[in-house]
C-alpha cells in the first residue's frame, strides 16, 4: 500500500477536491472504533449473566490497548473471521484490513476518542449489540466530531469477538462563523509540497480564489499541471463555497475536469478552518475525508488532510502549504 509520499497528480487534484469540498471526514478513521469499556447493560427481568458483560467489557478494553499499541495480530484477534466495519458512507473495511492499516499508524496518526457510556443488550445468549456515541478528535483538531455507532459481539467458544461495526456521523454544532470570514483566501494562490521530492512527481498546480459577482458564493479555480514527463492530462477544479440556508451552514461544490465532484461542510476549529464531506470519484468510488486549512500570516495557509486509509490504493498528501503569489494580493 503506498502512502503519501506516493502521490500521483491526479490524486492532488482528487485530495484537492476532497480538501475544498471535503471527505470526510471522517468517522471513516473510527477504524480506531475504542469501544468503551463503561459498557451499560440494560436491566431487566432476564438481565445477562454479569459474567457475560463483564467479559465483553475485558475484551473492548483488549481491543483498545491493541489499537494503542499499534498490534496488528491482537486487532485481528478481536474479530471474527469475517468481521467489517461500515462507515457512514457504506464503504466497507473488512477486519483483516483495519488490523494492517491500525497496525501501521503511528501515535501522532491515531485519533482521539473520550470514553463515553453505552448501551449494551444482548438478543441472544451469544450475541450482544452496543450502541454508543463517540466523539472523535482527530490529529491537528482541537474540536471533537460527533459521531455513533453499533458494535456487534457474538462469542466464540469462551471469548467475546467483533463481528461487525456500524458508523454515523452526526452534524457538527454550527458555528458563528459567516462567509465574510473566508475573505482571506481572495488572491492568486501557488501550493508549494512539503518537500522537493513531492514536487517533482506532482508538478505544479495553481489556484485563485475571488467572489461572485453578488458575493454570495467565493469561486476557486484551480489548475494542476503534472511534470512533462509523467503523460497525464493538466487537470482543472473549480469550486464554489456559499451560505446555505437549508443546513444553516457554510457548505462548497466542486467539480473537476477528470469527472470527480464533491461536497463539504466547512466550519471553524480556533484558528483553523475545517471541511468535511465526501467526494466521488471518476471511477464512482465515494471518500470522505476532514480538510483542516490553517491561515499563517497573509499569505501563507498550510493545507493539512486527514483521509480514510484505504480510500485508495495510493496514498494521498497529508499536508502542503499554499503561498500567495507575487502581486497576487487580495482583493
């Protein structure tokens, strides 16, 4: 599986798209599910054995401490054979497949999750369901993103496993922000990758951002063109973020010239502004991901995103910055 080092040119376009529209974001990272142990049991005549609830318990905590440790073998352990996860979009993850990816992220990759109650009820005497919500914080993100789930947990033999997660997302409360506060990214924009290498295989893209003639929707227009070398097409985005007035929130379209689209909902984070969404994909694949657009000074705004591990076979850039162009002031 290549990572972000890896990255094609149509893939910045494409995490672009998702970054301006965005996916994401992300309970999709929820691979990181860390069921709570302060599991409730609801109580009633036929209550569960405690032995049952407390051996659920023991193993939710197992998982967790796996999932810290980054021990893909303990992940896989906890689930059954044919155990998967599904995110809020209906993208599946198989659990073979979350114990490689959990087993590759570093601490700083992991996200955030509070322990929080839950409602455990068992439907049979081998089968339980927990329902809970988790708020996620993800890394770069000092607001959490609300968000539910249900775990399913059948025993095997003597042992609690995983056998399915389900994952939704829940609106984030809306802020006071107004779309006059994004005036900042009006002007004439370069992004510049984080490192030579990355620029080189990308090659170069370019944006400009102004208003529409009524000031209801910021227009962006981004080009990328790949190296000479590299045979693909120059690909073009175009975007347009505005207020809309049936969510009460600030939201974005944007539409790429390899066919993608997405959608996003932006909101702010202290000093950051965040998209999240989803985009779909010329090959009509759906990713969502969270884009976190941090302002350094005038002319300077670092691009950080925060995308699902396998959204793709190729990794997509986790971080650039983008660098006002001479003479390319605001409007």
């Amino acid at each position: 599986m290549k990572r972000s080092g890896d990255v094609s040119t149509r893939q910045i376009v494409w995490a672009e798209s998702l970054a301006v529209s965005t996916a994401g974001a992300c309970l999709a990272l929820l691979l990181a599910v860390p069921l709570p142990a302060q599991d409730t049991a609801r109580a009633t005549s036929d209550s569960p054995p405690a032995t049952d609830v407390a051996a659920i318990r023991a193993a939710a905590a197992a998982y967790r401490e796996a999932l810290a440790r980054g021990d893909a073998p303990a992940i896989r352990a906890a689930w059954t054979a044919d155990g998967d996860v599904i995110d809020g979009l209906g993208n599946v993850m198989l659990a073979g497949e979350l114990a490689a990816v959990s087993g590759e992220q570093t601490h700083t990759d992991r996200p955030a999750a509070p322990m929080g109650e839950t409602r455990l009820r068992f439907i049979a005497p081998n089968v339980a369901v927990e329902d809970g919500v988790l708020d996620v914080i993800l890394p770069g993100m000092t607001m959490p993103l609300p968000g539910s789930f249900t775990a399913m947990w059948v025993r095997q033999g003597d042992t609690w496993k995983l056998a399915g997660v389900r994952e939704a997302e829940r609106p984030v409360v809306a802020d006071a922000s107004s779309l006059e506060d994004l005036d900042w990214m009006v002007g004439e924009w370069v992004l510049e990758p984080e490192d030579d290498s990355e620029s080189k295989q990308a090659g170069s893209m370019e944006m400009t951002v102004h208003w529409d003639a009524g000031r209801t929707f910021l227009v962006r227009e981004a080009r990328l063109t790949p190296p000479e070398d590299s045979g693909e097409s120059v690909v073009e985005l175009q975007q347009r973020i505005g207020w809309d007035p049936l969510v009460g929130r600030i939201r974005s379209w944007s539409f790429s010239t390899d066919g993608s689209r997405a959608e996003a909902t932006w909101f702010r984070d202290g000093t950051s502004w965040v998209a999240r969404g989803a985009s779909v994909l010329p090959d009509g694949s759906q990713v969502n991901s969270t884009n976190i657009y941090t302002p350094d000074g005038r002319d300077r705004c670092v691009w950080r995103v925060i995308h699902p591990p396998l959204a793709s076979d190729d990794g997509l850039p986790t971080r650039a910055t983008w660098v006002r162009k001479a003479g390319g002031a605001a409007r």
